[in-house]
C-alpha cells in the first residue's frame, strides 16, 4: 500500500492513541463495557485539538511485510489533521477538513483534491468518533473474559457500523484512569494492519486553523489526488 492509503487506513487511528503504555496494574477492579463506553466518550467529547510525536507501523499481510514510520501529528476538531512524516521519507499529510494536500517533497510534487468522505466521519476525526462511539461502530471487549491487557488497559474491539474501505475493524487498548487510547490497531479487508503508538501529547493547546492549509513551495508541481 502506498503511505496515501496508509493514511486513510490510519485515519480510523486518528481516532487514536494519545501517549505511552500505561503502567501494569494488579488486581485490577471489575469494570463493564457500559462504564467503558461512557468514559472513551466523555474523555474525547471534551478534545478540541491534539498534537503528539508518533510511531506507525503497516503490516502487508500478502506480502508479509512490515513498514516503519514516525513523526509528528496535528489534529483538530472539523476534520482538520496534519500529518508530518520524517521517517522514511519525508512527507507532508495536511487537510483543512475540506481539502487534502500530500507534498512529497523528494519528488517536488504535491497532490491535491477534496478531502476523502472518510475525513468528516468517524475514520477522519477521532474527536468526533471515540466521542460518540456506538453511533459509529459496534463495540465488544476484544477478550470479554479478561478485559484488561497486560499492562492494565482495557481493550475494546470495534466494527464500523456503516462500511468503510479502509477500515473493518479498530482495536483500542485504553487507560481506564484517564479513558485516552495508549495503542491501536486498524484493520483493513484484507487484514492489512496499521498501528501507531504516540508519545509527548499536547491537548487542548490551541491549534491555530493556520497549520491545516498548505502552500507548495515555489516550483513544486501540483498533480490531482487520485
């Protein structure tokens, strides 16, 4: 898969992970999916904006081969992200909600187009989709018989309730104390996954609109998304 579609794949993750693994915790009290439910969504309905360096890894499962990638993410409400990749290759990700521009700097190219459907619903902005979850997906505990992963966060398995290309199924690890998303995991059709793992988070610090426009630098070529 191109990085462009491992974004839109990783978009359901823009739903994401906000910092690092959270400490193991024994003894851990009972907890319910309901109780689950209501903590993700009130912990992301209160987000206007998140900033946070990243770890991504795609997994070609036809291939059998795995992707590294990192880099610093933007994100705001309105379906606003921009997407900093430094590692591999340098590239650009930016999108104002209504357009979307990939500027590849080694081949002194942007490409440019309306910003995919998936941008405005829940794979686009995970503000709006961890904030109203069963609207978007069908949601279970990935192990109803032990909720909680090794390092103490609990694990839900979400299923798009309306079918997305891109996305079949997202599982999220999260911390039961603060309900913010330590890992996660998209899945697309083919079983394809994208993972990102984010660390040194900032929310709510005031994004200014500014950073989710894009300008080509003088003699970039612009080329239409397709």
């Amino acid at each position: 898969m191109t990085r462009a579609r491992l974004l839109l794949a990783a978009l359901g993750l823009v739903l994401v992970g906000l910092t690092g693994s959270a400490a193991a915790q024994t003894a851990a009290p009972a907890i319910s999916l309901d109780e689950t439910v209501r903590g993700l969504e009130s912990a992301y309905g209160k987000m206007n904006d998140l900033k946070a360096e990243f770890d991504q890894t795609a997994f070609n499962k036809s291939l059998n081969q795995s992707i590294p990638a990192k880099g610093v993410v933007y994100l705001k409400k309105g379906g606003k992200l921009r997407w900093e990749y430094a590692d591999p290759t340098p590239q650009q990700i930016v999108s104002d909600g209504k357009t979307l521009w990939i500027y590849t700097p080694a081949l002194s190219q942007v490409n440019t187009g309306a910003a995919p459907e998936a941008l405005s619903g829940p794979a686009g902005s995970f503000l709006a989709g961890l904030g109203k979850v069963r609207e978007h997906f069908a949601v279970r505990f990935l192990n109803p018989a032990e909720p909680r992963d090794k390092d103490g966060n609990v694990v839900l398995d979400l299923t798009p309730k309306q079918p997305l290309p891109t996305m079949a199924r997202l599982v999220l690890a999260l911390d039961p104390r603060s309900w913010e998303v330590r890992k996660a995991v998209v899945y697309d059709q083919f079983e394809n996954t994208v993972t990102m793992l984010f660390r040194k988070t900032t929310i709510n610090g005031g994004l200014p609109d500014s950073l989710f426009t894009f300008v080509a630098p003088k003699g970039v070529a612009t080329v239409p998304l397709r």
